[in-house]
C-alpha cells in the first residue's frame, strides 16, 4: 500500500505516519477523531526570519552568521499558557512543536553529549519548551513533538551543508555510533521529561533505517510509551501517512493520514512572506481533508520573541470559530461519499448513521445519486429556519432543495440522519438526454445545470453545433419557450460550442469541460461561493481566466506549490460577487498547453533538497 508523508523540510505533521502496520485501532482513535492539530515551527531562525535550517545548508548563509540568531532569540514576550489557549480555542485536538530543528537548536535543557540548547547558548536562557508542553497538557489536548533525526550542526553528524561533508561513516563507524548515541539520549529525555502521545521524525532521506537504527529507536520510544504514536519519517517504521502541502485530489489510501499545510509559503516566521491564506480558504481546506477521512495540521511560526503575527492569530480564531459551530460534523467523522455519488465534500458520523454535507458556496439544490436506503431526517446544522424538502427516484437519485437558509460564511453543513448505515452503489449512468425538453423546462435553473452536465459527459465534441449552438451565441437554431435558457445559451455558447468531456473529479467541486484542443478548461459555478473558487493538482501555467459571456479577466492565485516537490500548487479564483449570474456562472481557464492533472497517491518524499 502506498504511503503519504511530509516532507523532510517540513518538519511539520506530528501524527502517525498511516503506514497500516498491525497496531491496534484503539492506539489510533483519538487521532483519528481529532481531525484538527496544531503545528508550531518556532527556533532561532524567526530571528532573522529565515529558511530553518536550510539557510545555512542550502549556502544562503555561512552557518556562523546562522548560528550568529542565537544572540537574538529573546523568547522575552512568550507566553505559553497564551499559545496553548489560542490552539484549545481554534478547536484543535493535538498540537506539535519543533523541540530541535536540523540545525541542533534543542529547545530544551538537553544533556546530551555536545548539545546547542536556548537555555545555555541562547540570549533568552530559557528552556522554552517545557513551560508550552506543561500549559498544553493543563488544556487536555494531546502533546506531539517534532524531532529532527539529522543535527547538521553536530561534529558527530556526518553532513555540515548541501556541499560538505565532515567524514564517511564507512571508513569512522565509531564517529556514527556517538551520533546516534546522541540522537538517542535527546529522544530519551524527552520521553521522560514529556511523556509525548507523539513523536513526528524528519530527515530520514539522509540516512538508512539500519544507520539510524531505526527499530531500537522505536523499541526505546515504546519503553516509554507503548501508545506512542508516531509518523514515518523513521524510514517508515510508523503509523500514519502524512502528505505535504499539496491538499489531495483523492482520498489517500490509507486509513491514517494528516495533512501538513502552512498559512502562508514559510513553516518559521518570515517577515517577507506576506503570501498568507484566507481563513476561509483554511476552513474549507479542513472540510476538504476531513471529507476525504484525513487530519489538518496547520502551522504558525511564532516570533523570535515569542509573540504570534495577527494574520495567523486570525486563523486560529477562525478555525475556532466554525468547529464551535458543527462539532459534531468535525470530531470523530470518518471518509465521505465517492464524487460518483455527491459532487462536493462529505463525511459520516463515527456510527456512519448520519451523512455531512459540506457547502462552501450558497445553493439552492443539491444532488445525491445511488442511495438505497430511506432517510429518516434532514436538516441544516445550526440554522433551524432553513427549509430543506427532497424527493427521490427509485435510482437512488436524491434532490434536495434548499430555502430560506442562514449559510455559514465560509462551510455551511447539511445533515441525513439514516437508521443504518447508507447504501449507496454506482450510479447508473444512461443517455436518456433530451435537448429539446431541457430548453423548454420551466426551471431555468435545473436545465442549464442539466446542460452543463452533458457537454461534461459527452465526448462528442461536435453534439451541440448539431442542436443549433453557434460559437458566437448568434443566430442560434434553437426553438424554446423558455427566452431565459435560450439567453444564458447564446451568452455562455463558447463554453459548448466545439467543447466535450470533462477533468476527473476531486480536481474542482463542480462541472466542468474542456475545448477540443484541451487547452481550455471551463467551470461551472453553481449559486454563490463564500470564497475564492480551487482548482486542485493542475500541472499547467495559467495564461488568463476570464468570465464567459462578457470577457472580465479575473485574478487567481496559487499556493503551495514547492520548488522541490512535483505536486502543484491549489490555483484560487476570485470571482467577483456582482458578476455572477443568477443561473449558473461560467469561467475560462486558459491553460499554457493541453491540460494536465497530478492525481497520484503521494508516495514518502525521499528528499527535499
């Protein structure tokens, strides 16, 4: 089974690395119930707000002038008891600090042989991390802790920097073994200092498991803790999966699996880096992971003085805010339905007797397909005005529509309440497509929706220029009862004119096709999004996006994407709320070559340099 994990340059996720080994399930429950944690990056390297670590192994500076930070980390406005308030408050179950990053800063008072630590060797002389990891258990939330297994400072350690090595462990094993004796002692020191629920390793890609030793590590942890939980950055010796910064397009493989993910492009604080995400686009990213059964592990990078930049503050909050507001849509839910049955993000409850439905856009209908079994209940989680009614077919076709609802500014929630677990099969698809009863439908709505489902489906890329669309919208052969159809047709022509097939679900919540050439990509916007619109694990450049119909050229940004990492960056668009049409709103994506997707499960990242 394929893995997924964080990458070593990341330090961040602290969970369980999802390799199935054969561990109990109660060891991983509470794991897999919290679906939120906290990650924290914070060490010498917010002094200057630099890259940790690798600013001085990628040779952007001399590791003097690196280690030069130490003479600023003041830690003199950190308050721990307020660090761990913020991430009980953001809803978060488990958090993870960097308690020693590659470049050998401990955070705590290591006795370890030849140890950096803030308490001797820095300006705050402070053990910083054991008043957080006391004020975080006060809260009752789970202890994580990231540790490096690589000490690019260290003269034991057998690399320095990108270019240098200090010797060959083959020819001075002796040398080696000290290093590892080290590493060892600081793991044992924090076993007992901490009793952790969790170790997250990084920095295995520099070394094999029989160097590090890798199994008596695991036996040494499990001394300690025969719980302890920790991820596979141990050259797999580990619990869960962890994917990095790309949000998956599927579900990943593997039943323990958490995503690490920053606010912005930098793990430690860094001035310069101003490229922060929205909170919406964090609560929706939490939707999105928990639908696909997953953990969000988000991260802050406090300042070298201990304090928390607003933007990520902000985010905290946020998070706070919505898992106060659907607790029982977040805690304890477990993978949702296949995009075959529900185009969008979905989760069961832990005794798969209820569905969530998660809305990132306000709509007026929704669509299930392939249920077998009778809903007992239905309704909009924290808003007891809406109205929701639905009527089924003998399919297992399910709509529901939706009236009079107080969406959620950022993911409303939606709740089918079953008296067993749901049955739902692959939906039968038929060609029973009839254009003309579509064009002449009373509802507007549903027949242009019903419209931009077939030029998805169709491969025909020639079926509407035969029922009377021309490229223009001008002059259409189209004869219709319903004037508002045939208008929405003649404005958004180009998007079926010439058009056929679609991209894969789990790419964007939505319909979507593609020109002939492929170069194209239209989406499809059903009501009104709360935020930006994501394209996930698009491998093209964007030359222009625009709105079809009246030719506005809109902005997107891309996050995530990583020099080193194949995976590409979530593309988000803004649409401009005024320009959306009241029916169903159509973008062009103009794309730098044919389309291309990364849909691949993520396999364990080998190296990040």
């Amino acid at each position: 089974m394929k893995k997924l994990f964080c990458s070593a340059f990341v330090s961040i996720s602290l969970l369980f690395s999802a390799q199935k080994s054969n561990q109990p399930t109660s060891k991983m429950e509470w794991f897999q119930d919290a679906k939120l944690g906290i990650f924290i990056h914070w060490g010498i390297y917010s002094v200057k707000g630099i890259s940790e670590s690798w600013a001085f192994f990628n040779n952007y500076i001399n590791h003097d002038n690196y280690m030069k930070q130490l003479d600023g980390f003041t830690a003199s406005n950190y308050q721990p008891e307020t660090w761990a308030e913020l991430i009980k408050n953001s809803g978060a179950k488990y958090s993870v600090i960097t308690t020693r990053h590659h470049d050998g800063v401990s955070l705590w008072d290591s006795k370890a042989d030849k140890a950096i630590t803030t308490l001797r060797d820095s300006k705050a002389k402070k053990d910083v991390l054991t008043a957080f990891v006391a004020a975080l258990k006060k809260t009752g939330l789970k202890t994580g802790l990231y540790y490096s297994l690589p000490d690019w400072s260290h003269d034991y350690y057998d690399v320095a920097t990108r270019t240098k090595k200090r010797y060959d462990i083959i020819k001075e094993p002796q040398r080696w073994n000290n290093f590892v004796k080290y590493y060892q002692a600081q793991l044992d020191e924090l076993s007992q200092q901490y009793q952790p629920d969790l170790i997250w390793f990084d920095g295995d890609w520099e070394h094999t498991s029989e160097d590090w030793k890798a199994p008596q590590t695991l036996t040494n942890l499990r001394k300690f803790n025969k719980d302890i939980i920790i991820n596979s950055r141990l050259n797999q010796h580990g619990d869960y999966a962890t994917p990095e910064q790309g949000v998956p397009v599927v579900a990943p493989e593997d039943e323990y699996w958490e995503l690490c993910y920053t606010m912005n492009d930098s793990w430690g604080y860094q001035p310069f880096d101003t490229h922060y995400k929205t909170p919406n686009m964090i609560v929706r990213t939490l939707a999105d992971v928990i639908s696909m059964g997953g953990n969000l592990l988000i991260d802050i990078g406090p300042k070298a003085d201990g304090t928390i930049v607003k933007e990520q503050q902000d985010v905290l909050e946020n998070l706070g805010r919505w898992t106060k507001k659907y607790p029982e849509a977040v805690y304890g839910t477990r993978r949702g339905l296949d995009s075959k049955n529900y185009l969008g993000k979905s989760a069961f409850s832990k005794n798969e007797k209820k569905l969530y439905l998660y809305l990132d856009r306000n709509k007026e209908h929704l669509s299930l397909h392939g249920l077998q079994t009778e809903i007992l209940g239905l309704k909009m989680l924290n808003d007891n005005a809406a109205k929701l009614d639905f009527k089924s077919d003998k399919k297992g076709n399910l709509d529901i529509d939706i009236t009079n609802a107080n969406y959620d500014q950022d993911v409303s929630v939606i709740e089918l309440s079953f008296k067993e677990k749901p049955k739902f099969v692959e939906p039968t698809l038929e060609n029973n497509f009839d254009f003309n009863q579509v064009i002449n439908s009373k509802n507007t709505k549903q027949a242009v929706y019903q419209l931009a489902e077939e030029v998805g489906k169709t491969k025909n890329f020639g079926l509407f220029q035969k029922l009377g669309i021309t490229e223009d919208g001008q002059n259409m052969a189209i004869k219709t009862q319903n004037a508002e159809i045939k208008n929405w047709l003649s404005k958004h022509s180009e998007a079926f004119y010439n058009t056929g097939d679609s991209i894969p679900n789990g790419h964007y919540d939505g319909l979507t096709t593609l020109s002939k050439d492929r170069q194209t990509l239209y989406l499809f916007v059903d009501g009104k999004p709360n935020g930006p619109i994501a394209i996930k694990g698009l491998k093209n450049q964007i030359s222009r996006v625009r709105i079809v119909g009246e030719g506005s050229v809109i902005n997107h940004q891309v996050f995530n994407k990583l020099y080193w990492s194949k995976i590409p960056g979530i593309v988000y668009i803004d649409i401009p709320e005024d320009r959306l049409d009241n029916n169903l709103t159509v973008i062009a994506v103009l794309l730098d070559k044919p389309v291309e997707l990364f849909r691949e499960n993520i396999n364990v990242v080998d190296s990040n340099l």
